[in-house]
C-alpha cells in the first residue's frame, strides 16, 4: 500500500465539478509531480486532500498512511503527517519569520525543533524576527516550505512553489526539494506548470487534464515525448 | 539588515501640523490656568468614558478581526452587564465586588448562546448576515430588558469604600471613576499580553491574518472563535458594570454605546486592538476637553457664539470625519481591510 492513495476522487465548487475520478497514489520516500494546464484542477486536488474549505468532495477516497482523509477535518490533517505549502505561500504577513514557525510547532504532534529547521534555510537566518510581508516572494517560500517541515510531515505536499521566482531561486527550492526528500525521508507531491522544475526534482509524473488523470509517465518518458507535452502541458 | 519603516515616523510636522499642535497645546495650557478644578474633572471623565468605550470596542474589534462579523449586539451585551449587576445587588442583595465577577461571567454565557446558537452558522457568509442577525439579537435583548427591568433609568448603590472623593485639592473625583480606570487599565493590559505574548494569542493573530492556513497548520480555530468572543462579551460586560455602578443605566445606553465604540474601531483601525485603544482615549479625552476649549476661547475672547453647547456629543464623529479624510484605514489599521 502506497503513502498516499486516491482513487475515483470527484471534487468540485458550487460553480460546476472539477475533477471527475482522480486516481494517484504517493510511496514513502517519493516525489512525484501532478502536471498540467491552468484549470486542469490540479489545485483543487491539493485541496481536496486537505479538507478545505472549498471544494466539497463528491466521491471517491483518499487515503493517508491507512487514515481516511475524509474522516478528517482540516485542522486534523497536518497530525497525520500530510502537509500542504499553498499556492501563493500563505505566510502570515504581520507574524515574524518566528512566530510562523512557532504556530507550526505549537499545533503539530511530534514537530521539528525551529532552530533545526531555520539551520536548513541559511536565507532566513538573519530575518527571523522580521514579519513575513516584508520578505522578498523567495524569502517567503522558503518561509512556507519551512513552515510545513517544523510539523514533521511524512508527504508534503506543494503547489506551485516556483511561481513568479527568478531563476536562480527556483534552482534553490528545486534544491531544497531534493535535500528535505533525502535527507529527511519526506515524500513530496509537488504540482507544477514549469515541466523543467518537475522534471528537476520528481521521479514519476501524473498529467491532469480536464479533471482527470490522462497520462502517468517516468521524467525520461516526459523529458522525451514532445508530442505529449504539446498535448497536455502546451510546452 | 533593512530597517523597517514605521508608520507616521517618514513623515516630518508640516506648518499646518504644527499651528494645529501650537494652538491644542496653547488652548490645553489656558483652560487648566483658568479653571483648574474643571480641567482635571474633564480629564479624569474624558479617561474614565474613553476606557469604557476601549472596553466595548476591544470585543468588537476582536470579533470583526477574526470571525468577520460586525456584532451589533455588543452594545446590548454592555446594557446586559449593567442590568446584571442591578439584578445581583438590588435584587438578590449580594455585593458589589461579587458583582463585578459573576455580572461578566453572565454576559460571557449569554455571549455563549449569541455564538453557538447564531453566529456560527455565519461564518463566511455575506457579512451583511451578521450584520442582520446581530441587530436583530440587539433589539430582542433591548426588549428584554425592557420586560425584565423595566424601562425607567436604574442605578445601584456603589460600596462605601467607592462612594467616597478623593480630594486633590483643585477638585474632587469620587474612587468609583479611579477604580474603574484602574480596572480598565489591567483588562486592556490583560487582552494585550494574552493576544501578544501567549501561545493561544499567535494562533488567534494568526487565524485573524489567514484562518484557514492556520487551520492547515492543525489550530482548532472554532476554538478559538467562541473563546474569544465569549472573552469579548464578558469585557463588554465588565464595562457594563462598571459605568453602571458609575451613573446608572438605561436601555438606551446599549445603541448609545455600540455607535460611539463602531467609531472607536474605526478611527483605531480595524484589526488593531492598540489602535482601539489610542482611538478610544482620544474620542473620551476629545469628547470632554472640546467643550471646556471652546467656553475657555469664549470667556478669553469675549466671542460668545464660540462657546457651542452640546458640541461634546457631536466630537467622536468630527475625529471619525477627519481621521478617515486623513486615513482611510484608521490611525492602526491594515492596509486593504475595508478599503
């Protein structure tokens, strides 16, 4: 059994039904990426799997660690170890690069040292108490993805972290993906546009199109397949 | 390290700034001289009404700040605190001070049933539902009360050891409006370190900035929303108390007081309790030092048409008028809340 599976997930908005029969799944130790065009629903899994607000969940199951997601609210979530860095980071803009940290450690079960964690994120070493508004959107990447790890998650999952960073930055989470999946055995299930960061960091690759899985493919596979790149990904 | 700017330090005095400050300060130095006694009442009333008004607007600010509802019933809330306490120690005969505890932990429990049985179901909806519902709650309270109490003024008696004046030797000030500066004083610091120092403060700061990130990061935030409205409620009612054992009470005074604590908010800025605070100490101070200004510039002058009476109610919405002119956030409030 995998860390993560989700199978038959239909999901949606009062709007209209975004996803029609998801199926992934995530083992331990494993990053994996979820490609695809803007409204494919790639943002509206994450956020299925997270209990939030919005969407509600029509069908399906998801399950975490032999935990039914769906049983769960959103506040219990990080407990068992699925983590999400949002679209957008999220930080909490008048909390300091402490305190944000301290509200991850304060609720989580079995959280990280803050000291250990900031030791991995030289960048943020001299802001500490500085509020997150004033970093730069690198800066509070890194602050989010930080944030995530103080709650020790076994599958993190993240979205769109590289999105509008400049190149050199995205070198440097790509990095950080890799030494937190290696180092600290967290899984990652990271959703991307930028195909060249998803083939950077994960092994294996789901291309979501008009909320379905229609492709599951290796990083040669895609690196390779022009064709299917035009298709799914208009790259 | 880049220093931070902090706000209202980038900008110099301008002429006008100054000729504004020039003539409060000049207009401050001439009325203590002329009338002292009257002076040092009206600052100790302008202090006296300013912190009840931060008392109320302290919930209010809360609860707009995290469950995003403008709670029109927390006027009725402050009526409720008073009315309590006429019905424990005029009623039942128990004491003041026991009043002083159980009166707020009785409005903390009605504030229990506002949430669970109405409020909840609100939250992240229209705001304008709130808005409704929280009104609605406002009149059946008024209207209870009126039932209950009657709708003839009512008025405790405060304790001996309250009832009696200090005499400072220009004037005196009766201990009640001490003791309820004192009280006041240690809530508000109270609600700070609570808010600014406690680890259940971080989650409440951060679930006003962002709830449901706070939520992803494993906070109960339902939690923390009743907690800290049944907190808000409970101040409410303290405030209650405290002016009704000062100078009675009435129903009018819960609509006479949630308008003058919504400007308080305003001009402190939404989402700033220190903002409440200052605004509140300004509206109270501004309230009761603009009359005694004006009748002071009357006499020195000798131009009587200056000397407007009643202008003191009309004070707290001249501040709210030239604040939000100035800006629009408040003097504390976010950038982008309400703009």
């Amino acid at each position: 059994m995998s860390l993560l599976d989700v199978s038959e997930l239909e999901a949606g908005y009062e709007t209209g039904q975004v996803l029609f029969g998801v199926d992934l799944s995530v083992d331990e130790n494993e990053v994996v990426s979820l490609l695809g065009r803007n409204g494919a629903g790639k943002t509206t899994t994450m956020h299925a799997l997270v209990g939030a607000d919005v969407p509600r969940v029509f069908g399906g199951s998801m399950t975490f660690n032999g935990e039914d997601l769906r049983a769960h609210r959103n506040y219990q979530i990080s407990d068992l170890g699925l983590s999400l860095v949002p679209e957008g980071r999220r930080c909490f803009r008048d909390l300091t690069v402490k305190e944000n940290l301290r509200l991850a450690a304060d609720h989580a079960g079995d959280p990280l040292p803050v000291e250990e964690v900031l030791d991995q994120f030289p960048e943020l070493d001299d802001m500490r108490d500085r509020p997150s508004k004033n970093m730069s959107g690198g800066e509070q990447q890194m602050l989010a993805i930080a944030r995530s790890l103080v709650t020790n998650p076994k599958l993190m999952l993240l979205d769109e972290p590289c999105e509008g960073l400049a190149p050199y930055i995205v070198r440097r989470i790509e990095s950080i993906i890799q030494e937190i999946n290696e180092k600290q055995d967290v899984s990652v299930l990271l959703v991307e546009q930028n195909v060249a960061v998803a083939v950077a960091v994960a092994e294996r690759h789901y291309i979501l199109d008009e909320g379905e899985i229609v492709e599951e493919v290796s990083t040669a596979q895609l690196r390779e397949d022009d064709e299917l790149r035009q298709e799914y990904l208009g790259v | 390290m880049n220093a931070i700017p902090i706000p209202g330090t980038q900008r110099s005095i301008t002429p006008a700034g100054g000729i504004v400050w020039g003539v409060l300060v000049l207009l401050t130095v001439m009325s203590a001289i002329v009338r002292p006694g009257l002076f040092v009442d009206q600052v100790i009333g302008g202090l006296v009404y300013g912190l009840v008004l931060v008392l109320i607007a302290l919930g209010l600010s809360i609860v707009l700040g995290l469950l995003g509802i403008v709670n029109f019933a927390h006027g009725a809330l402050f009526m409720l605190g008073a009315y309590f306490t006429f019905q424990l120690m005029e009623v039942w005969g128990v004491s003041f001070w026991v009043a002083l505890i159980v009166a707020p932990l009785g409005v903390g429990l009605v504030g229990v049933a506002i949430e669970r049985g109405v409020l909840r179901h609100l939250y992240d909806k229209n705001p304008l539902n709130g808005l409704l519902a929280t009104f609605g709650i406002a009149l059946m309270l008024g209207e209870a009360t009126r039932a209950i109490w009657g709708g003839t003024p009512r008025s405790v008696v405060a304790p001996q050891i309250l009832s009696m004046s200090f005499d400072l030797g220009v004037t005196t000030v009766s201990r009640i409006r001490l003791f309820t500066v004192a009280v006041a004083v240690v809530v508000i610091a109270a609600v700070y370190l609570l808010i600014e120092r406690t680890d259940f403060g971080l989650s409440v700061r951060a679930g006003v900035l962002d709830r449901e990130m706070a939520e992803f990061l494993g906070v109960n935030m339902n939690v923390r929303f009743i907690s800290m409205f049944v907190l808000g409620a409970a101040i409410a009612g303290l405030g209650g108390v405290l002016r009704g054992a000062a100078v009675g009470m009435d129903v009018g005074m819960a609509n006479q007081f949630i308008i003058l604590a919504f400007v308080v908010v305003v001009v402190g800025g939404i989402g700033s309790l220190f903002g409440s605070v200052v605004a509140g100490l300004l509206i109270g101070g501004a309230s009761y030092l603009t009359p005694l200004y004006l009748s002071t510039l009357a006499e020195v002058t000798t131009l009587e048409f200056i000397n407007i009476p009643g202008i003191g109610g009309l004070v707290p919405y001249l501040v709210m008028i030239v604040v939000l002119l100035a800006r629009p956030r408040g003097l504390f409030g976010q950038e982008g809340f309400l703009e």
